[in-house]
C-alpha cells in the first residue's frame, strides 16, 4: 500500500513540476518579441480613414471632388442627414444611423388626435444631394374605441412624398447657407 502511496504522490508531483515548466516556457523566456511597426505604410494606404475608402475620416483635410455634403465624415450625405432630423424632430427617435443613413422614429400621436399615432423611417440613399437621395416610410394606426388595441390603418401615397419634398427643401437651404 505504501508504495502506491508514494508512486501516486510522485506522479503528482511530476505532472505538477511539468506545467509549471511549460507555463514558465510560455512566457517567452528566449528574448524580447519584435513587431514590424506598419503605421506609416498604413496612413499612407488609408489616408487617414479608418476604412481606407475616405468614409469616416480621421482629421483629413483632403480636398474631395464632391461637394455636395459627404464631407463630414458620415456614410451620407450630411445636409439630406441633418435635413432629416430636423423634419422628424417633433417625433421621439428610436434610432439614427449616420453610418446606414436610417432614421427611425417610435410612435407619436398628435396632441389634437389621440386615438391617431405615426411611425416614420428616413432612408437616405447615398453621398449625392439629389431628388432620389432621399425615401420615406409613413406607418399609421388608429386605437380601437373598444378594446384600446392599435391596428394598423392606410396611409395616404403622397404622405411619403410630402415628407421626402420637406427634408429636399431644408436640405437645400442648409446647402445655400453652407456658401454663404
């Protein structure tokens, strides 16, 4: 019995002796690590932009040849994207993304209709500030006198339109103001 006592005990102790051994060979014991340091061939490819392609520009004052509002280091057109939240400011935002260029509102009912709420969603559609730059999505529901449950009801089409002209038009005067 003694004997696998001390067999058990001394593999114990060299399945012990082994891992500090290969934990203390982990540690690098052979020298110091030496990193190819590729900052400058990295800025010179980016040009400063953390995705290479001048999108979200990192204090570049590079001359783009548009100048039409991509310039503010958005996914977007900046002036459709500020014109944006400034037509659907009187709405709650559940979410924006100047990246995607989404903007989502969380329901809002007019205070001279509480039974009547609206939900809208911007889309802006690229870096150019054109007509087509720009979609609207008007979702509407009316509460059920009965139950207080909300269903789903038609929107007129140029309700859409409506909302895609304000955001062109306020978009416009920020780029005017912009040149002054």
């Amino acid at each position: 019995m003694k004997r696998t006592a001390n067999s058990s005990r001394s593999a114990g102790l060299r399945l012990a002796a082994l891992a500090v051994i290969l934990a203390v060979a982990g540690c690098g014991l052979g020298g110091e690590a030496v990193y190819r340091d590729d900052t400058e061939e990295r800025l010179a490819e980016t040009g400063g932009s953390l995705l290479g392609d001048d999108q979200i520009g990192v204090g570049g004052d590079r001359e783009r040849p548009d100048a039409s509002g991509g310039d503010s280091g958005i996914g977007v057109n900046s002036y459709l994207w500020r014109a944006s939240l400034d037509t659907v400011s009187f709405m709650p935002l559940a979410s924006a993304d100047p990246f995607g260029g989404v903007i989502i509102t969380d329901w809002y009912s007019p205070p001279e209709s509480t039974t009547e709420r609206f939900k809208i969603n911007v889309y802006i559609l690229g870096r150019d500030l054109r007509a087509d730059g720009v979609r609207a999505a008007v979702f509407r529901q009316l509460q059920d006198p009965r139950s207080g449950a909300w269903i789903d009801a038609a929107v007129e089409d140029q309700t859409p339109v409506d909302l895609e002209n304000a955001i062109l038009t306020r978009a416009r005067q920020l780029r005017i103001a912009s040149l002054q």
